[in-house]
C-alpha cells in the first residue's frame, strides 16, 4: 500500500547548476540545507551599475518558490531585491507575466510554454533550464504496477504538454504504447495499445493529489506531490528518468530577455551552492546542461 504522507521527501530533479551558461528546456539535477548560505554585504549598486532593482518572480510554491528564497540573500548583495509571489495554478504566472504584473517566473517546461502560448500568444521566452521536477504515478491502493487491475481508472493532467508527458510516462511504464510520432501535445487519442484496458480521468493538475483516494492510480507533477508529502522517488510506482525534456525553465518576456537583472536571477539559480542546497534538500540523480 502507498500512503499520501512520507516522512522524508527525495526528489529526482536533475539541476543544470553545474555548469554555469547551463540554459536548456532539458535541464538535469535535483536538492536542503536548512538555511541559505550567508550573503555578501549588501551591494548599493544595481545589475548595471544604478541603484538596487525589484524583481517580480511568480512560482509555485515547491519546489519553486522554495528555490527563489533560497536564492534571494545572494541576490540582494548583487542590488536585486526578489518579490516573490507564489501561485497554485498554471495559467495565473504566465497572464500575470504577459500582462506585466511579473517580470520573470519559474513553473513550467518549455513544452508546456509553448502550448499555452500557442493559444494565448503574450510574447514570454525561455531564459534557462533551471531543474527537472519528475513526474510520477502514484497510487493509495498498489503497491506496484503489476497491482494495478485490468480496467483500473487512472488519473492524468488535462492540459495538452502535460497530459502528453502523462501518457509517455505510462508507456515508458509498459501500461500503454502510443502512435508512432506522437505530439508533445498528444491526447487520449494518440493511445495505439491499452491491453490493461485502463481507464483515463482527465483532471487539472491542482486536484490530482486529491483524486488518490477516488481513483487507483493518479499522475502527479513534482510540486503538488511535494506539497502533500510525496516522493516521486520513494513512493511513484512510476516516475521520469533524467533524460526527460520537460526540465523546468526561468521564464521572462521579449522585452526583459536582455534586462541584466534577469541574467543575475539565471546566474543565481545555476550555481553550484544552489545544486548543493538541490541535492540535500531533495536527493540527486545526476547533472547535464546544454544551450537552449
């Protein structure tokens, strides 16, 4: 039996903060040092050489918002002053950065972005591969996947980039095979085989951890496992392995693309202090970067 709760948490995020221009939408690593490193003496001086600057970030709370805490000491020595406001969904931080209430944010993979923006174009940009937050399938009713039953219901995520990321899951598991060349944003119908005969409860991605108890398995993102204790380490039946490309991005606008402040943000994010705090934190995998 899987419970909802865990005593520890272990996360297999794969970070790009061992090498420094680490910017990628495949990002690898993961990571707690109880409090974050000492600061330098506060810099008078802003990113370019002016006064201190503010810097909206939204996130979600884990690990995320977590992440930018931690940060936030070292950066206000650099002369940027993080604002950090956290949101429990997926839509609010990107209307909220394209309309100009935030300056960057950190939730998303690249190919969730790029679905969002296909319907709502608000001019937002990849600025680095920050860390991978696996998703995982978890279940209060299977020890395993070969507990499942035929004809078990499984829920998935109902937004296009990550209900797709569900169904490779479930293939990389066994449970499923999808068409050849299936989409990034591939549905329900891109499933070739389902020998198990599963069933599939598209939900959003908020109400996943809650549907557990009403369902005999649910695919789960890493935040909202976090948040009600579960390790995609330890307790997914299933979870993604470090050659994932859903590595979750800092994110800005074209008009912020090239604002020094962003780049400092980025610079912090990557450092090696920050896959230290990463790894203790939520235990690691291992660590790659390229360019985006």
């Amino acid at each position: 039996m899987r419970y909802l709760l865990t005593a520890a948490l272990t996360l297999p995020l794969f970070v790009t903060a061992c090498s420094k221009p680490a910017v990628s939408p495949q990002a690898s690593a993961p990571a707690l040092a109880e409090a974050a490193p000492a600061a330098p003496a506060a810099s008078t001086a802003g990113p370019a050489g002016g006064p201190p600057v503010t810097l909206r970030v939204g996130a979600t709370p884990v690990p995320a918002g977590e992440l930018l805490e931690f940060v936030k000491p070292a950066l206000a020595a650099q002369g940027v002053n993080l604002e950090i406001t956290e949101f429990t969904d997926y839509v609010t931080p990107n209307t909220a950065l394209g309309e100009g209430s935030l300056d960057a944010n950190l939730f998303q993979h690249q190919p969730y972005l790029d679905s969002f923006q296909a319907g709502r174009p608000l001019g937002i940009v990849p600025v680095r591969a920050i860390y991978l937050p696996a998703l995982g399938l978890y279940s209060q009713k299977a020890g395993s996947v070969a507990e499942l039953p035929d004809g078990a219901t499984i829920a998935i995520p109902n937004d296009p980039s990550n209900e797709a990321r569900a169904l490779k899951l479930l293939e990389q598991g066994g449970l499923i095979t999808l068409k050849a060349g299936a989409a990034a944003n591939a549905g329900l119908d891109a499933i070739a085989d389902n020998p198990r005969q599963f069933k599939f409860l598209e939900l959003e991605a908020a109400q996943l951890p809650r549907s557990l108890a009403d369902t005999d398995a649910s695919i789960v993102n890493a935040n909202y496992a976090l948040e009600v204790g579960l390790s995609p380490l330890k307790d997914a039946l299933l979870h993604e392995k470090q050659n994932s490309p859903y590595a979750n991005i800092l994110a800005t606008t074209a008009a912020h693309a090239n604002d020094p402040a962003v780049k400092r943000l980025a610079d912090a994010l990557t450092t090696p202090e920050v896959r230290e705090w990463l790894l203790q934190k939520y235990g690691g995998v291992s660590c790659r970067s390229s360019e985006l």
